[in-house]
C-alpha cells in the first residue's frame, strides 16, 4: 500500500509539473512578437512588442487598408515608370501598363509586388511621399501610434519602422474588411498580361494558409535589415486570433507556436450576460430614488483558468441621474480592465422606467403617509 501510495504521489507530482511547463508561454526566435485576440484586442502574449523595428512587406497591410478604403477598385492604374522601375519583389509591371486597383491589391499580398504598392500610392496619392503620409496618418488613427511609414512597399529606410503591436492592431482592422480578408485567403488567382499569349499567375506566398488549420492571413516580408518577418491570422470556431513576428528566423515555426499556445491555454469565458443588473444607480426627481442598471450587451473574453480575479470594472456615469428614465435608456457605461489593459467598454442601460416625479406623485405620497398615521398601533 505504502508502494502504491508513493507510485501515486509520484504521478500526481509528474502532472502537476506537466501542467506548469505546459502553461509556460512560446518560447520563439523573433526579437519581437505579439498574439493578439481581434475581437477584443487582449494580448495573450508579447515579447518586445513596443520596440520600434523595421517591418519590410508586411508594411503592405497598411497600403491595403488605403486601397480597399478608398472605394476605387474598378479604377484603372496606368502603371509610370518609376513604379515599374522599383526594386525588389515585383508583379513585373510594365511603363505604361493598365491595371485595375483590384487587380493590384492582389498583386500587393499575395506576389507581395512593389511596383503594385508604388502604382497604387502615386494613383490615391499623386506621389510615394503623400501616400506614406497618408499611412502614418491612418494607422494612428487606428491606435497605431508608434508607426512611421515612409513608402509603401517596405524597402528599408531609416525612418520607417513600427511596432508587433501596432502591427497587430493594423491587421486586425484590416480582416475588418471583407474584400482585404479575401485577397488574403486566396491562394493563386490570374491577372492579365497585355502582350502576352497567357495572363499573370500570382500565388499566395504564405504557406500557413495550407499547413496550419483555420489560417486566412496575412502577410510575409522580408530585407536584410528587418529579417525574416510575417503577420499571421487563424479563425476557429469563429474565433480570430492575429499574430505578429519581427525579425523571425523561425517566423514560420515562431507563429504556429503562439497560435498553438493561444487555442490551447485560452477559452471564452461569458463576463456579463446582455441585460445582466450590474449597479444601482441614485435618480434625482423621479418617482423612486434608484434604479437598477443592466448590461447592455453581452461581454466575453478569453481568459486562461483562474484568470477571472485579475479583471477590474470601472464605472463611468454621473450620479444622481435625471427622471425621466425609460427602460434601456443608455445612462453611462462600464469599463472592463485585464490588469492595466481595457479589454472591453459596454453600456449601461436602465433596467426600468422611472417617471419624473410631479404634483400628482406628491399627493399620491402625502395621502399614503396620512393613511398609515391614521392606523391604529399595535399595543396600544
């Protein structure tokens, strides 16, 4: 008994310290990363993820964004010279050549085709310059605030950098857009060729959409300053996580790594039910002084076991609040925090309908307390 006592504790130390090394975040070769939920935007891991870094081709995404944006992609291109003339991964556009802006957004992601971005910036923007600008612009707007864009293809320059981060939250507005989502899920598709007996055939060059289960993105990219760099996206059971590597030499291996961790050690966990009471609220010159507040809408994150303890809720409405008050009147809203990161916002709505309080209320209460002091009491 004594043998099989110890066996026991042997194995249930063995499981518990497989269980430790099981939650033990990717250990990956990139110098920078990040595995980002796109629902909520909660990172699920990071590593190095506010270093300014270059970011070669995935800068793409950006040029995508302003493309598919602008409502343009039956305008036809006329390819210049300069765009045709630029280095590196091409679409082999010819001078002169004329192409729908559809045409080269595919050629953009999927052949990762630099005269494609430069054609596209010079038709929405007039030049290189401006449309950079635009990026710039665009990505802060987005929450993308320590980005700096400076062409848009990514061939190096010194002041054209960004985040894991940044990144992250640039792709996952990007797989917002139903057309930017298709072109990245498309593994081969043909564009024409002018001059030629036979048309463009471009193939995805991201190989995850074929090894890896519920991949639909996004983007490679890759110069000798920035490494070996690669912006992933996996949806399963409708759930899309978006992950981030810079400078990867395993980029391939770093990203099913930490989409692996994230489906494995994750699940959604319902925080608050749509029209759950969360708080009470004090009500100035209503027929009662409080009113019940409700959640406005339903609130899940993914959350790890036990994690729940680590969210925090803000409250946010000026108390007391005016009668009038009908039922599912907005009245503030409640700020959800994983640690010092806000994961969620969601309204609060009044739960009842509160009248405001007028001269008939005021009888009604007055002839109430005169009938209860009319009422005989007990004892007496």
């Amino acid at each position: 008994m004594r043998r099989l006592a110890a066996g026991a504790l042997v194995l249930l130390l063995f499981f518990q310290a497989a269980a430790v090394l099981a939650v033990e975040p990717p250990k990956i070769t990139a110098r920078s990363a990040i595995l980002l939920d796109q629902a909520t935007g909660r990172i699920l891991f990071s590593k190095n993820a506010y270093e300014q870094l270059p970011m070669a081709s995935t800068t793409k995404i950006m040029t995508a964004i302003l493309a598919l944006e602008s409502g343009r992609l039956s305008d036809v291109v006329k390819v210049s010279e300069y765009a045709a003339g630029i280095g590196g991964s091409s679409v082999d556009l010819d001078a002169g050549e004329e192409k729908t802006l559809e045409e080269l957004a595919y050629g953009l992601i999927l052949r990762s085709g630099n005269d494609a971005a430069t054609a596209i910036a010079e038709h929405l923007a007039g030049s290189v310059e401006k449309f950079a600008r635009k990026m710039t612009e665009r990505a802060k707007v987005l929450g993308a605030v320590q980005s700096n864009f400076m062409n848009p293809h990514g061939l190096h320059h010194e002041d054209h950098y960004t985040t894991a981060f940044d990144m992250a939250v640039i792709t996952a507005h990007a797989m917002t857009i139903p057309k930017f989502k298709e072109i990245s899920t498309t593994e081969e598709i043909r564009i024409s060729w002018p001059g030629r007996p036979y048309d463009r055939l471009l193939r995805n060059q991201n190989r995850l959409l074929s090894t890896y289960e519920g991949a639909d993105g996004v983007k490679t990219g890759w110069t000798t300053p920035a490494g070996r760099c690669f912006v992933g996206s996996a949806t399963r059971d409708g759930w899309q996580l978006i992950s981030v590597v810079l400078n990867a030499p395993q980029m391939w291996e770093d990203t099913e790594e930490m989409l692996d961790f994230g489906y494995s050690f994750y699940r959604w966990h319902t925080v608050l039910a749509a029209g759950q009471p969360v708080k009470t609220a004090d009500v100035k010159g209503g027929t009662t002084d409080r009113v019940s507040l409700v959640a406005g809408r339903e609130v899940a994150l993914p959350l790890k076991e036990d994690e729940a303890e680590y969210l925090r809720f803000h409250f946010n409405l000026n108390e007391p609040l005016a009668a009038p008050l009908r039922v599912g009147r907005e009245a503030g809203s409640l700020d959800i925090y994983f640690g010092d990161q806000l994961v969620d916002s969601v309204p609060l709505l009044a739960g009842e309908t509160v009248e405001k309080r007028g001269i008939i209320h005021f009888i009604r209460k007055l002839f109430q307390r005169r009938a209860l002091s009319a009422l005989p009491v007990p004892g007496r």
